[in-house]
C-alpha cells in the first residue's frame, strides 16, 4: 500500500515538473513569437529594397528608382567635403574617388562607403536613376528661367536651360494626393538663392521629389531645398542650408558648409476617386476643371482625380455657348470615393471662371479675396468665382503673418479662364519658433525620443525642444523597452507662433510586467507551479520516511 502511494506521489510529482519545463518553454519562446519588435532608432540600416514598378496614369509619374543609392544622404563620384557643424542623417558614399573630410566636426548618423564595393554600386545606382529621370517625356510640362513663386503639382516638368528659385519661394501641391510624384528635368545648372525654400503642401512628400540636373546645384545660404537631387556634375550646399532629400554628384563634388541633409522617409497613403460627371453638352464636347488647382479634362462624361482625405475645391473652365452649374464649389472625401454631378445648359450671358491661388502658404492658413463684392474666403490653394466678361476689381485678405502681393488689383474677363498667383511672404522673415514635445507617464530618468524632420534629439526629461520654421513638421516617437507612446507619429504645425505636442507613454502591461514584456499573469502562473512542484515533491518525501 505504500508503494503504492510512493508511486502516485512520483507521479505527481512528475507531472508538475512536466509542466514546469514546458512553461518554461513558453516564456523562452515568447520574445520570438509574440509582438511585433520595437523599431531601433540606432545607426544600423536594412538593405533598401525595391518596389515593383506600376505603371504610370495619363500624366502621371512613378518613383525614380534609387536602388541602394535610396539610403544615401552624400554621394559623390570625386569627393565630399564639408566644413562646420554639417549633420546628415543618412550614408556617406564615395566613388571612385577616395576622399571624405570634415566628419568631424561634422556628423552622420549612416555609414560611411569610401571607393568599395557599396559605394561603387550606389553610384551606378544613381546614374541610372539620372538616365531614368532624364528618358521621361509624357506629358512634360515646360518651366524656364526662375520659377519661385509659383505653385506646382504632381508631374513632369522639362527646363532646356538653367533653373532658378529666388524671386519668391517655391510651392509643391501634392493636390491632395499623397502619393503624387514630381519629377524636374534640368538642362543645365539648379540654383536657390539665400533664404530661399521648396514647400511642400497638401500632401506632397520630399520621397516623391526629384531634380535630374545636367551640370551643377547650388543651394544658396539658410535655403530649404526638398527632394533627391542627382547632378551630373557638382551640388554645392552653402553655409546653413538645408536638404530634406539627397545630394548625388555623379562625376563632381559634394561640398557641405554647416549644412543639414536628411534623407526622407516616403509612406504610402490610401487614396480615392473623386468623379465629376457631366450632362448637356452634345457628343464628345471637351470639357475641363480643376481640383485644388489640379486640372482635368475629358472628351467622355467624366473626369477622375486621385486623391487622400480632404476637402477640396473645384472649379469647372467655361464652355463656349454653355453655363456650368455649379460652376464652382467643394466636395469632401472621408475614407471612400466621392462624386459630382456639372449639368451644362444653354444660356443668355456665359461666365467664365475666375480663380485665385495662393502660393507660400502655411497648410491650414485662412485667407481671403473679395471680388466685384463677393467676399470669400478658404485654407486651401484656391478660391473660385464665376463672373461674365468684364474688368473687376479685388482684394486679398488674411493669411495672418504674411503680407500678399499683390494685396489688391484688377482682373478682365474676355471669354476664357482667368487665374491670379497670390505670393504670400512671411511678415517676419526667416523667423523662427519652439516646438515642444512634452511626455507624461514615464519613470523619471528613463530615456525617450523624438524625430522631428528626420533629425533624432535624445532625453531624459519631460520635455524636447527644437527649433523651427513655418511650416508642417512630421514627427516620430521612440523610447525603450516596457512602454508604448500615444500618439507615436504625426505632425506639428508652425504657423507664426510656437506649437507643442504631448506624448502619453503607458506601462506595457498597465505597470504588472516586465522590462522584458513578459505579461504578469505569466510570472504568477510560474510561480504557483513552482509552490505546487515544491508541495508536491515535499509530501512525497514525507510519505517515503513514514513508510520506512
């Protein structure tokens, strides 16, 4: 009988360590199998890979494919050479050449390739980029000569001379497509002068920009340039200038003097259609509009834009012998496509479209124009109106911290569209602002970051300060092991007066778990089958000295 007994014990016994090894087993396997693992903010760098080609819409672009060059901030074929406190966030490439200098004081958060297998395949990379670029011809829209000031959207645009930004700042409208690609095609030399910006609004990415340049770049002193710059030549960035893309010199240098280069981080956004559908116009009439200053046009009953979420506006060109209605107005997209239906008619006077469109905006900024005694205002590029032919005097209101020019003039009416650039410059100059970043729910001392423009800053307080100008600054978040930040990504947007941010972070496991992320009720399980094996294992050996 007490063998028996002695026999059941060990069995049970058994039994528990059995399911403390295959418990055991789990916690082990958990950090394999489990969530997905925290993205590092250190300096090593995955191997970029490519994505398919897709094919192109009517007048659209694709990507410039960059291959292993994408992670590269300098790229030289002779040197790189940097004076001051220059930062790159990204590679460092050379080849053939053989020479890098200034780092330090200058810094790079990537890797520096000097005449070695990586380098040499980033620059054949990038010259197939350049003869990528320089081979596209559809739909390429003409520029010549200074081209700030002016507002552009998604497309290809063909200079057969030099290029220039200076008389006023230069805005890229994505139109609210996130995912729309421009593509500059320079004959010869790209020039910015001092203090002079590439601004990126409704969507547009510094990922989706590119500038294919036949001889030489030169940004000049503070200018803010956006985009992959790839020059047959030489790129010259001047004393504090800043790059939110790339410099890829094929044959000549890469000179930097307390310059900033950021190579930027693209995403791929859900987009939807908006269709415009027209009736009474015979046949195959042509009829045309414009969608946040993107235009359209059709020969069919309807015309079809790409775009993210938004509100929008539209405005639909004349049509000889018809009135459109509505001529002018909004639509709004939320998650889904979104329809409008132009009805033409015949009528006694025609009126044409008369838009306004601002350029050097800050996103989100109110502004207004009244004309022949309509006031309207928006806080988008555009307004609208519709009148028949005709001198009509106007006014530009708003945009607080800017003065426009013009503020006031007069616009004629002659049996066509008409459009009128506003250039909005800032009333303050190259002024600057705080944004704050502020955590809450950290253990004091415990590390955090934030990216902000591609720049990381590190802390160990509450909060992160950077400096900034206008403008809408992306932002990630990062911090170590046992939290989770809320929001984690984002943008902050600049607009004449410090801005801040609040970034929640809670405890993986609402405080209970480990550094690891092992849950609590893991370790509590743990440990009652540790009590139960040692009960277990106790009674056995108490049973075994009564028998003997």
């Amino acid at each position: 009988m007490l063998a028996k007994t002695e026999n059941g014990w060990k069995k049970i016994a058994s039994v528990f360590v059995i399911a403390l090894l295959l418990l055991a087993l789990i916690v082990v396997m958990i950090p394999w199998t489990g969530a997905s693992p925290r993205v590092s903010t250190g300096s090593s760098r995955a191997a970029p890979t490519t994505a398919p080609a897709r094919p192109a819409a009517t007048c659209g672009q694709v990507p410039v494919p960059l291959g292993s060059a994408s992670s590269y901030a300098a790229l030289s074929g002779t040197t790189v050479t940097s004076t001051g406190a220059t930062a790159i966030t990204g590679d460092i490439g050379v080849s053939p050449g053989t020479s890098v200098t200034g780092f330090p004081p200058g810094t790079y958060t990537g890797t520096e390739n000097v005449s070695n297998a990586a380098s040499a395949a980033a620059e054949a990379n990038a010259t197939l980029a350049y003869n990528n670029a320089s081979s596209r011809s559809n739909c390429a829209v003409t520029v010549a000569g200074n081209i700030g000031g002016q507002t552009l959207t998604p497309g290809l645009y063909k200079s057969t001379s030099s290029l220039a930004i200076s008389s006023g700042d230069l805005t890229l409208s994505g139109g609210g497509n996130p995912n729309g690609v421009f593509v500059f095609q320079v004959a010869s030399a790209l020039t910015t002068t001092s203090g002079r910006a590439v601004i990126l609004t409704n969507g547009a990415q510094a990922a989706n920009v590119y500038w294919q340049v036949g001889s030489s770049v030169t940004l000049g002193t503070t200018s803010k340039m956006s985009g992959t710059l790839i020059s047959y030549a030489s790129i010259t960035m001047m004393t504090g200038s800043h790059l939110n893309g790339r410099a890829m010199a094929r044959t000549g240098d890469v000179t930097l003097s307390a310059s900033t280069i950021v190579v930027p981080t693209g995403t791929t956004q859900p987009t939807y259609t908006v269709t415009f559908t027209e009736s009474g116009l015979p046949g195959t009439t042509p009829w045309s509009l414009a969608l946040n200053g993107v235009q359209g046009s059709s020969s069919s009953t309807t015309i079809i834009f790409t775009v993210g979420d938004g509100s929008y506006t539209f405005l639909v060109n004349a049509v000889t012998g018809y009135r459109a209605s509505p001529s002018s107005g909004s639509v709004s997209v939320q998650s889904g496509p979104a329809t409008q239906s132009i009805n033409f008619a015949t009528g006694s006077t025609p009126k044409f479209p008369v838009s306004f469109v601002s350029s050097g905006l800050v996103s989100g900024t109110s502004w207004g124009v009244s004309l022949n005694g309509v006031q309207k205002t928006t806080e988008t590029g555009m307004l609208a109106f519709s009148l028949a032919n005709g001198t009509y005097s106007y006014s530009v209101s708003g945009g607080t911290g800017y003065t426009a020019a013009p503020s006031a003039g007069t616009v004629s009416v002659d049996g066509a569209a008409v459009s009128q650039v506003i250039v909005f410059n800032s009333s303050s100059g190259a002024e600057t602002f705080t944004v704050t970043f502020t955590e809450s729910g950290l253990s004091a001392g415990t590390n955090w970051s934030v990216t902000l423009n591609g720049i990381p800053e590190p802390s160990s307080n509450s909060t992160l300060v950077f400096t900034e100008l206008n403008g809408t600054n992306a932002y990630t978040v990062a911090t170590s092991s046992g939290y989770t930040e809320t929001p984690a990504s984002g943008n902050v947007t600049v607009h004449g007066a410090n801005a801040g941010q609040t970034i929640t972070f809670t405890s993986v496991g609402g405080g209970g778990g480990s550094s690891s992320g092992t849950p609590a009720w893991l370790w509590a399980a743990l440990a009652l089958l540790v009590i139960g094996v040692v009960a277990a294992v106790g009674a056995a050996l108490w049973m075994r000295r009564r028998r003997t």
